[in-house]
C-alpha cells in the first residue's frame, strides 16, 4: 500500500447482504472496497488490492491463497461455524485473521482488516487453544524454550501490534524486532506469525 493511500478490499461472501453489509462498516472506516464475491467468483481482481476479506467455505481457502500466491495481498478469513480442523488449515496457510461469524461486529472487522494492513495477526482467543496437536509436538517449545525478550514480542503480536508498534513500546528498532520474530518462528517450527502466537498462547509460553 503506498503511503497516504487508504487501504484497499474486496469482499468475499455467499450472501449478498453480508457482502454489502461488511462493505459498508469497512467504507466508513475510511477503506476502499474494490469489489464483492461470492465463492470467489467472479474471481478477485487483486491487482493493487491490500486485503482479500473471504468466506472459509468448501475449498475456498486453497483457492484465496493459491489466488494471491506472489502477490502482497493479505488474508482475512470469516468462518461461519469454525472446526478444528478448519482453524488449523487457516493458521498453517498463513492467513492474517479470523472472525467467527458468530463474534463478528463493524469494530472488531474493521480492527482486524486494519490489524492485517499493518502486518499484524488477529486470531480470536478461544480460536488459539485449537490449533494442530502436531503442530505443538513438532516445536521445541518446553520450559525455557523461549526468553523474555521472545515472550515479549510474541505477547504483543497476540495483541495485534505490528512491527512498528513492537519496536516503538519495546524500545528496539524494527529490524532487532523482525530478528525476534524470525528466532521465535524457527524455534517454534512455526511458518507464520499466527501460527506462532497460537502455538505459544496454548502451550502457556505467553
């Protein structure tokens, strides 16, 4: 996104008045809505485009990442009724939110889409503590796996602080900050930030 340029999303959705809906809260927040789907047909056109906001429905989610694959767009995932299952393919696919259906409210839509403009990952709380078994027996994670400064970090992408924000309140500059992040990933065997934060919050490293 270039600066001074309010971010741009399209809209994903089986239903209409959902689509419309979730368009209206983003456009008053000062976002751009390029478009609306549903399935993702007609297919995103993601050229220029900030955030690919869809709906998890069938093989949609290999669709959206195979669809924005070499691009910079980025993901935000809605889940009608969300699975074990289906909360572990969405945080290994490197997707930057999600928002139950049941949970979602224009606030915490138009939080999370700014969350993941920014660089930061928003996942529900209870959505943390059903993530892959496998996941949490492949790290390395146990006492003392990871040290202060790493719980640090990890605490504040919990919260949905992007870089920026991690180095202005730590008192680091951005780039000790990107290390943090790319120790802890590789200490957790973790291929995103959200897989990372969800892996640490259910085994009570943060």
């Amino acid at each position: 996104m270039q600066a001074g340029k309010p971010p741009s999303v399209w809209i994903d959705d089986r239903h209409a008045i959902v689509r419309r809906g979730m368009g209206a809260c983003l456009q008053q927040s000062g976002f751009v809505v390029r478009g609306e789907s549903g399935g993702l047909m007609p297919e995103p056109n993601l050229v220029g485009l900030d955030v690919l906001v869809f709906e998890v429905e069938g093989a949609s989610l290999r669709r959206a990442v195979r669809l924005i694959s070499g691009t910079p767009t980025k993901l935000v995932a809605t889940v009608r009724e969300p699975t074990e299952q289906q909360v572990r393919e969405i945080v290994d696919a490197g997707v930057g939110a999600v928002l139950p259906h049941d949970q979602l409210t224009p606030e915490k839509l138009v939080a999370s889409v700014r969350a993941v403009v920014a660089g930061a990952v928003t996942l529900p709380g209870d959505l943390l503590t059903r993530l892959l078994a496998h996941v949490v027996k492949a790290s390395n994670l146990g006492p003392g796996g990871l040290n202060d400064r790493e719980r640090s970090v990890l605490r504040l992408l919990a919260d949905g602080h992007d870089t920026r924000g991690i180095a202005e309140d730590l008192r680091f500059s951005e780039r000790t900050v990107k290390n943090v992040v790319h120790d802890v990933l590789t200490k957790l065997n973790a291929r995103t930030r959200a897989q990372a934060v969800a892996l640490a919050t259910r085994e009570g490293a943060i």
